[in-house]
C-alpha cells in the first residue's frame, strides 16, 4: 500500500434530521467531528485527512482546535457527493468516505479496509462486524452477507440470511458505513442515479450493486457506536471517557 495515495475526508453538515447539530456536539471535552478526525490522523495511513463542511461553524470549530478542513458546496446532496467535491481538488489514487458521526473509531479500523486495496480487482470498500444479538432484528442496524471472497451480495435493513430452520448460527454481519473508493469507482457511483432498492431500503450502497458494481467488506475490528440519538450520544461518551481513564 506505500505507493497507493489514500485522502480520509470526514463529511460534516449541520443539518441532522434524527440528532441536531449533532457533529459538533461534545463528548468527553471534545466535538464529536474531532473524535472521528484524531482516529483517521492517528492511524498514518491517509494524508490528507480533511473534515468537508458547508457550514462556517464547523469550520471555526476545526479552524480553532487546528483540524484540517475544506469548505464544499452546501449543494451536496449526500456525503458521498461531498467527497466527490472534494476529490477534483485534492489528489488521491483512493477516497475513505468517514462518516462524521462515529466517534468511537479507532485508528486500527483503517487497516483492514485499506488493505483491501492490495487486489487490483478491488474498486470500493467497506468494513463489517459480527452483528450483537441485541441488533439482529433492529432495522438502524444494515446486516450484510458476502460470497467467499468478500465480495457483498446484498445489505439490507432486514435479518439476512433468514434462519429457515432456526439453526441459531446464521453468522449475521453489521455493516458500517465507512466507504473507500478508487477514484473512478467513486466518479462512476456519483454519477448514477438512485435505484429502486436504494429507495426502497433507503440504502446508497445498493446503487451500486443494482449497477453491477463490487464492494468488498473486511472485517472491522469491534463493534462502533454510531450516533444517532440522544442515548447514543451518551453511550459513546461513555466509552471515549472510560478510554480516557485507562
């Protein structure tokens, strides 16, 4: 992977619908966009590692606590679009879409979805972990099933694979939603319209497969806290405090 140039941008608006402002919301003294930007940094893996906001607060707030940031358009209508943006103007053979709302990430997650990258037949990536049993059946939480070589074959908001015979080891996997991209993988998603089992699932990523395009899926490390909810706001800062303490 030395020769391979990775850019981490960390997409970053204001205007969450489930959890306000939520990007900038703090835990353990810290903005939760900061969190996300020290795990990316840390892990030496990406350079640059830039937060991209439209909003001129998120940009005081990392201009004052000196985290690299790039302003984009507030037309950008996801945050996938957002890192297209900003691909025609920092140079990057590969683009880790990190979701600015994951402030328990590690810098060891990197490793697995950028050493995906190794095969050549690799275009996109993205991580998985074996599913808590408390989330099998919670919607918020995308399983997703692989072939063999890890290539997805669908994600879906629903329990897959369905258990027909109640075995009880139905191996289910969560998605996160950190992406990485070639460069002409990433131009070729932005440029195709939404599918029907994107709308119906509410799912980017099955743009793709609709168009015939791979993901590959490593696995993750652990487990993250995506943060959505109040209550989530609180868990994670739990466990980034009892991080702090050890």
């Amino acid at each position: 992977m030395s020769t391979t140039r990775f850019a981490g941008i960390i997409p970053a608006r204001l205007g969450s619908t489930r959890l306000s402002r939520k990007v900038l919301r703090e835990l353990a003294g810290r903005p939760m966009v900061e969190w996300v930007w020290r795990a990316a940094q840390q892990s030496g893996l990406m350079d640059p590692v830039l937060v991209a906001t439209d909003s001129d607060e998120v940009a005081d707030v990392c201009r004052s606590r000196e985290i690299a940031f790039i302003m984009t358009s507030p037309d950008c209508a996801s945050g996938s679009d957002r890192v297209r943006e900003v691909s025609r103007t920092v140079d990057a053979d590969i683009y880790v879409n990190i979701q600015g709302d994951e402030p328990t990430l590690t810098p060891d997650f990197f490793t697995p979805l950028l050493g995906l990258f190794d095969r050549p037949e690799v275009q996109i990536a993205t991580l998985a972990v074996r599913c808590p049993p408390a989330e099998i059946t919670n919607p918020n939480a995308v399983k997703v099933v692989t072939a063999l070589d890890g290539r997805a074959l669908y994600f879906s908001r629903a329990t897959i694979p369905f258990d027909r015979d109640a075995q009880g080891d139905a191996g289910y996997r969560k998605h996160l939603g950190i992406y990485a991209y070639r460069k002409a993988a990433l131009e070729q998603f932005a440029a195709l319209p939404p599918g029907w089992l994107e709308r119906l699932e509410r799912l980017e990523q099955l743009r793709l497969l609709e168009n015939g395009i791979d993901i590959y899926v490593a696995t993750a490390p652990r487990d993250t806290i995506g943060v959505d909810t109040e209550e989530d706001l609180q868990r994670a800062e739990a466990e980034l405090l009892a991080r702090l303490q050890n």
